[in-house]
C-alpha cells in the first residue's frame, strides 16, 4: 500500500479534454517508509535495455502515447524522483523509455515509476499530461500506467494499451503484414481501488462514488448527464471539492 508524501501544484495547459487547469500530484511511497525529503536520483542507474519479443521495425503504426520524445519527471519506489530531458511511454510493453546522459536508449518497468509528468518538449511549464502506475482493473496480477485527468479523491482515468494484430499474406514480401493498435478503457479511481466505466452514464458512475443527493442536483442544475469524459470531470471536481 502506498502512502501520500508530498503534493506538488501543477499548471496544466493541454489536456485533451480541458477539464481543469491544475493537478494535484502526491509522491508515493512505499508504507513505513522515510516521509521526508525526496531525493534525486540517476536514472542510469535504474534503466535497463530494452528486450523486444518483436521488432518495432517490422510494424505498422505506434506503441507510444506520444511518438516524440519529451522531457519528464520520474516519482519513484523509495522516496526517489528525476527528471529526464528525452521520455516516451509504451503502451505495448507497459514501460518508460528514456535517454540517459549518455545517449543510450533504456527502459523502466513500472513498479519502478510510479508517477511520470510528461512536459512539452523540454518546456516544464507546460505539462503534457499525468500518468499514475496502478493495479490495472483488466487484469488480476500486473499494474499499468494510467493517464489522470483530474485530481482529488474520486479521478477519472484512461487506461489505453497497445497490441500487435497479424495481417493477411502479403506475397510480395513472403510474410504476413503485422500492425499496432490501441483498446481504450476508462476507470473511476478511489485512491487505489480501480473500478472500470462499461460507458459514459450517470447509472454507470453515480454508484462508483456514492453519491449524494446534492450531488444528483447539482447534475440537474447544470443537465450534466455524465454522458462524456468532459462531464465526468466537470462533475468529479465539484464533488471532490465538496468532499474536503
């Protein structure tokens, strides 16, 4: 179980949805452990090659949240953060890729990186978006990175993985074609219980954050129908606020 160390205040320019303009970011760390300073570390030192089962090379399309490279704060097991100028996600292999001061490419698993903050280029006043490594509610065993598009006690995720799919024959190379492609799913987060959004409607949500009559009216008030990701913030932020 983590623990809530630290929160950082963060400007967000550009989330996809616009939703709201700050973040709150807690640093986690691991129960019982050290609460005070956050120390950096090299991330060197942390990295490993990357061991492709495939070739990138010899597929169609995209692994990655964001194809370029940008730079990054790294939260990590053990009180630990660092900032990287060159990071990318890759929702094929569910790790962080990075540059490291000597410019090879490494790679972090994501019980490693608990929380990355990915900014514009190398520009950390503009943040990208948020990315938190929680217990994936797809699967029994394993954690993935999932993008928070807002903050508070109840937050609404996007978990969005990649995969590869085999293609038909393609006579002219004497192989099967093989390309990425993406699932989208969306969770309700309550601290670290995960509940998945089967789609965007107030009998599918209202039950995931028990909510109150006041809250039903002031969806009423704004006809806010839960019907989007957009409303769905809208209406996590009032009831957040309301929670305090």
């Amino acid at each position: 179980m983590r623990a809530l160390i630290i929160i950082i205040l963060i400007s967000v320019a550009s989330f996809s949805i616009n939703a709201q303009q700050t973040l709150d970011i807690a640093a986690p760390a691991e129960t019982g452990g050290n609460y005070g300073t956050i120390n950096f570390v090299d991330m060197s030192s942390l990295g490993h090659k990357q061991m492709e089962n495939i070739s990138y090379a010899d597929v169609l399309g995209s692994p990655f949240w964001v194809d370029d490279w940008n730079s990054a704060m790294f939260f990590l097991s053990g009180n630990r953060k660092a900032k990287v100028q060159k990071a990318k996600l890759d929702l094929y292999a569910n790790e962080v890729r990075f540059i490291d001061k000597s410019g090879v490419e490494l790679a972090l698993e994501n019980t490693t990186v608990l929380i990355i903050i990915f900014f514009k280029g190398v520009d950390t006043t503009k943040v990208l978006s948020v990315f938190e490594s929680l217990p994936d509610s797809l699967s029994e065993t394993k954690f993935s990175y999932y993008q928070v598009l807002n903050s508070g006690k109840f937050k609404l995720l996007i978990l969005k993985k990649s995969f590869v799919k085999e293609g038909e024959y393609n006579p002219m190379l004497g192989t099967k074609d093989h390309s990425f492609y993406s699932k989208i799913n969306y969770a309700i987060a309550n601290n670290e219980e995960i509940f998945p959004i089967r789609s965007f409607n107030q009998a599918n949500i209202l039950p995931l954050v028990s909510a109150s009559a006041d809250a039903i009216q002031w969806l009423k008030n704004k006809d806010n129908k839960l019907k989007n990701a957009t409303e769905v913030v809208a209406f996590l932020n009032y009831y957040n606020a309301q929670k305090k």
